[in-house]
C-alpha cells in the first residue's frame, strides 16, 4: 500500500507545531514541578502532542495506513474554486467589516453567498439580501442591542 | 421533605412566565436546529448566548439547556425522513428510520422517536433530581488533586469512546490544551502566544472557537460536495405507534434511558456515544439482528431514548462538580460563568432557585416537544425542503455576527475562520473536534489544579495517587489506555464504523 500523503503530512505538521510550542512554553519559563511556571503547562501539552504524533506517525509506517482513507478520497471531486471564492469572500468581510459598516458589507456578502451554490436571477438575490440583510440588522441591532459597525456612510 | 420542598421552588420558577418563554424559545430553536442539518445544538447554543446576557442566569440557561435536549427531539426527524442527521447524536436514527420511511412506515419511526424521547427524557430528569443533591455532598471532598484526574478520566473516556484512532484524539485533546493555555496565565499574569494582539490576553474565546469548528467547516464541506436530499414527505401519517411496536419497542427504550443516562453522567460521555453504544447493545441482545438497517423499529428507539436521557444525565457533572462533561456543556459552563455563576458543589446551595427551576423547566420543555414534534411535525417537514442554498448564507451570517456580538470585535470573527479551516481539514482527514473543544475548555481549570497539586505537594506527583478518588481516576484513564493495545480488543468506535456506519 502506498504511503498516504495527507496522514504524513498531517503527523509532521502536528511535530513541528509541537516542538514550536515547546520551545515558546521553555520561553515563557517551564519553572520546576514544585513551583510550576507560565510555560508549564504549555510545553507539557506540546511534549504530549509532540510525542503522540510520533508515535501516529510509526503507527502509519507499521500498518501503512491500513484504516484511513486514501488521499484521492479525501480531495477528489472538491469545488476547489467555490471553495477558496468563499474563503476569501468572507476573509474579506472580516477585514472591511468596520470600514464598509454592517448594511453595505452584509449586502454584498450575501451577494455572492446567495449566487455561490446555485445560479439564480439578479433580481431574486438582490431583493433576497436586501431582505436578508434588513431583518439581521433588526434582530441583531434593535433586539439583541448589538454594537454593529456603522461604516464610512455613517448607517 | 427536601426533595418536595425543593421541586415546589423549581416549579414556581419554571412557571414564572420569563421562564416558560424562555423554555418554549429553546426547545423551538433546539428542534430547529436539530431539523436543520449544518447547525447542531453547539454552534446554535454558541449563537445565542451573546443574546442571553440581557436576561436572568435562570432565564438563559433554560433557554440553553432547551436548545440541546431539544435538538435531540428534532434531529430524529431529518434522519428518518432525509436520511441526514440533524445533529451527531441522531446518525444511528438513519440506519433503520430512514428505511421505515422508505417502507411507508415514516410515521411510526417519527412516533415512536418522540415518544421514546419523552419517556427517556422524563426518566432522566427524575434520575437527576435523584443523584444531583447527594453527589454534591460527595463533590465536597474534592481539592485540585481529585478535580485534576477526573478531568484527565473525562477526556480519556472522550478519546476512548469517539474515535476510530485513540491516539488521533489524543492529539487533538492536546491541541485543546494547547490553545486553552492562550492568553494571560491565571496564576503568574504573564502573557502566552497573545502575539501582541491585545483581544488574545483574554484567551481564545469559546464561541468563536465551536462556531468555526462545528458551524463554518460544516459550511465548507457541503459548499465542496453536493449532497443529495431525498425528502419522504407525502408518507407522514399514523404518528401513534401501534400496540405491536410499543411491543417490540418498550424493552429497547427502557436499555436505551438507563444506558444513555449513565454514560450522560461520566465525564467526557453524552449524547452521541450513548446513541451509538445503544443501537449497538440493541443489535446484540436483538432475536433478529439481521433486521437492523432494514427497518428495525428497536434501531430508532433505542438510539433515540438513548440520546435524550444522556442529555439529562450530562447535566450531573457540570451541576454538581463543576466540570462539564461534553461541549455542550463547556457551552453551558461558559453561560454561567458568564452571568456571574459558579458551577460546582456550592450551586445548589448558593443558587437553588437556579439548580432545581432548569431541572424543572426541563420536564415542562420535554412535554412541549411532544406537541411540537408530533402535531406539528407538517411545519418541520416543509422547512426541510428548504434548500441547502438559501440555508447557508444565514447559517454563516449567524456565525459571523454571533463571534462578532460578543466582544464587538472582528478578532474573533478572524479566530472563527481560522477554526472553520482547522475544523474543516480535520473533518476531511477524520480527526475529531469534540476531544479539542473539551480539552480546550477544560485546559485552564486542568492547569490551575495541576499547578496547585504540585505546590502543594513539593513537586510530587505521589499527590495524585495517594488520595483515592484522584487515584481511582486515574488508574481508570490508564486502564482506557491501555485496554486498546490488547490484541483481542476491538474499540466501540472501530465496530460502529465497519459494520453500521455507511
């Protein structure tokens, strides 16, 4: 059986981010078992996560990976463009959250949100998010009293 | 004399009308939620709980504690009719629910759901109000050492009965410890992995966290692959089951409650794993185990009596000691605390008005379901038919403004993508998120009894198992770990998925 890229990769991932972690909690100070410091507890979860990635990673070798899944399985037939556009999309909304306000930045998110799984008319997604929208704000705004960003418009 | 004494004052608070709204809110949302798949009890829980801090602790968490128990109600209803689950406890519900529906017999697995719901769900409420109050005297005994190995036992039992690997779920617990140390250390105040961002001193927050794990990546997924929707909606009648599966249902219901209650009880159960371990006792102890997949009328009691009461029994730990006991609870931790209350042996006493009105209202919750579930089972049909396309923007919308609203903070929106990516790789390569998200919660209080233990103990770990219930513990957790490394031993998990799980 050939070795499944995606489990060694995960296994050398959880490694090196461990060993990061170690390395961050011997920073911040480990101290000794009778006076335990900030980086403690830290470098202990880290040496943990270290050590059993190890061992998952000898287990892959041993058993070839025997139970999991094969790569083609796990990332064959993904919209990889629908995918990354909805990412970035809503990275993007984080990131003009403040500046474009809750109305005009929600309105837009839901543009593309409505448009992204099934194609449907302009007309219909526009009245949908404009609705959409509206009845968020109203819930999120004048129900729960929520701080919503107003934006460079001032709404 | 107590006992009375204490459900009069439960009752009188469960009927206070803020309350009762309260209750019909969360058990409307709960059933919603658990029709709606893409958005189970936690993430809806984490939804909203920014929206209870304008209410009363008693009014929210009723409200909390209705949205679970009542998604366990209404995730049976997308599994048997949709073959989807609701929320992860229903998925032994589609094995043979879905095949009943496919038989004309829709009706009778929905019916035989709720009602089985009910009797679970009452008789775990009656097995809370029975244990909860002398466990709390017990709970008194506990220091750091005791509090300490119960949680390294809760999630143990967690990785133990939830994973196909154990070891992959231990990594993932301790990832959770990992990210639960972030921000300001309890006891030196020193700043961890904050990066220099000054929102992150207050550590990860809970609600950004389950959101991107459970709501966001779910989102991903489905927007990656088209799933296929099969509704059976013109063959919804003869809700009543028939004396025949009463029959042939009674005994699976009655294994399912106590089963289900008592692995709710132990730290790092629920509802899931007593739902799986159910349809599995079921199959065993079944005449005719070749009829379950087919259309087993046992194969939906079971698994759902099962689920409902360990949404009962869960309440125990979290309750009494203090320590939830799946994340559901971690959600309900997070409420508490957040209103100014301390869960733990002190609760009853300190806040009985709190303790014994949301066991009440639980019952009064459990009798609203029976009516929004059965006559009212058309309305749930017709949202299911919602498509997916239209249920998603909002699902992500309530995401965004839900991490948003908490701290007014597009940090935690930026936190709850970058969980929804973790969350959605992880569910590519079958790596659990339950185990992470209690040992995240559960990682600051594991810390601050470690460090406590071994100050008090000059260093020695001899703490842990001098004392017996940290010794029990304890060895009960090595014991978890190493019974999977015998050869002749097969795990629960490894079972489940080989011979039921499609």
């Amino acid at each position: 059986m050939p070795v499944k890229k995606t489990f060694l990769i995960n296994d050398l991932i959880w490694i090196a981010f461990a060993f990061v972690v170690c390395l961050g909690g011997l920073k911040l100070g480990f101290g000794s078992f009778h006076s335990p410091q900030a980086g403690f507890m830290p470098f202990l979860a880290g040496l943990l996560l270290g050590t059993l990635a190890i061992v998952d990673l000898g287990q892959g070798f041993l058993r070839k990976w025997e139970r999991d899944k094969s790569d083609k399985v796990i990332w064959a037939d993904i919209h990889w463009g629908k995918l990354l556009t909805t990412l970035g999309v809503l990275i993007l909304y984080t990131v003009l959250f403040s500046t474009l306000g809750f109305l005009i930045g929600t309105f837009f998110l839901l543009l593309f949100l409505y448009q992204v799984m099934e194609r449907r008319s302009w007309t219909t997604v526009v009245i949908a998010s404009a609705v959409t929208t509206v009845l968020f704000y109203l819930a999120f705004k004048i129900g729960l009293d929520s701080q919503l960003p107003r934006g460079f418009l001032g709404f | 004399m107590d006992l009375i004494n204490h459900l009069y004052l439960g009752f009188a608070v469960a009927f206070e009308p803020l309350n009762l709204f309260y209750c019909f809110l969360g058990v409307l949302i709960g059933t919603l939620v658990g029709v709606l798949p893409g958005l189970g009890p936690v993430a809806a829980m984490s939804l909203l709980l920014p929206a209870t801090f304008h209410t009363t602790p008693v009014a929210s968490i009723i409200m909390l504690a209705g949205i679970y128990y009542g998604a366990m109600y209404g995730g049976s209803t997308t599994s048997i009719l949709v073959n989807i689950p609701g929320e992860a406890a229903s998925v032994m519900t589609c094995l043979d629910g879905y095949q009943m529906a496919r038989q004309g017999k829709a009706g009778r697995a929905l019916g035989i759901s709720a009602f089985g719901s009910f009797i679970a769900g009452s008789v775990g409420i009656i097995g809370l109000i029975l244990i909860a109050p002398p466990l709390v005297d017990f709970a008194l005994k506990f220091g750091p050492p005791e509090y300490f190995s119960l949680m390294v036992l809760g999630l143990t039992i967690l990785t133990f009965l939830t994973s196909a690997s154990m070891i992959r779920a231990l990594m993932m617990a301790a990832f959770g410890l990992i990210v639960g140390t972030m921000g300001l250390d309890n006891i030196s105040g020193l700043a961890r992995f904050t990066f220099n961002i000054p929102e992150l001193l207050d550590g990860v927050g809970l609600v950004p966290v389950v959101m991107g794990l459970f709501g966001i990546s779910e989102v991903l997924l489905n927007i990656e692959m088209k799933v296929k929707r099969e509704v059976f909606t013109t063959k919804v009648k003869g809700l009543l089951p028939t004396l025949q599966d009463w029959a042939q249902s009674t005994g699976a219901i009655i294994r399912g409650t106590v089963l289900g209650f008592f692995l709710g009880i132990l730290p790092g159960g629920g509802a899931v794993i007593a739902s799986f371990v159910s349809y599995a006792i079921e199959k065993k102890v079944s005449k005719h185990p070749e009829e379950f997949g087919k259309g087993a009328i046992q194969g939906v009691a079971a698994p759902e009596a099962a689920n409902n009461s360990a949404a009962q029994g869960a309440f125990i730990p979290l309750l009494t000691l203090g320590i939830p006991s799946n994340v559901v609870m971690a959600m309900l931790l997070g409420a508490l605390i957040i209103h100014g209350v301390t869960p733990g042996p002190l609760l009853l006493s300190q806040h009985p008005q709190l303790f014994w009105g949301v066991v009440v209202s639980m019952y009064v919750g459990n009798i609203m379901l029976l009516f929004l579930n059965l006559p009212l089972i058309g309305f749930w049909v017709q949202l299911l038919k919602v498509p997916y396309s239209i249920l998603f923007p909002l699902i992500i919308l309530f995401c965004l403004l839900g991490s948003y609203s908490i701290n007014n903070s597009t940090t935690d929106v930026a936190i709850m993508l970058i969980f929804g990516v973790i969350g959605y790789l992880m569910k590519k390569i079958s790596l659990e998120a339950a185990p992470m998200v209690l040992a995240f919660v559960l990682g600051p209080m594991m810390e601050t009894a470690l460090r406590q233990s071994l100050i008090k103990s000059k260093g020695s770990f001899s703490i842990f198992f001098t004392r017996p219930i940290s010794a029990t513990c304890l060895i009960l957790a090595i014991a978890l770990m190493v019974i999977p490394l015998l050869p002749w031993f097969r795990r629960p998990g490894i079972a489940l998925e080989s011979e039921d799980v499609k």
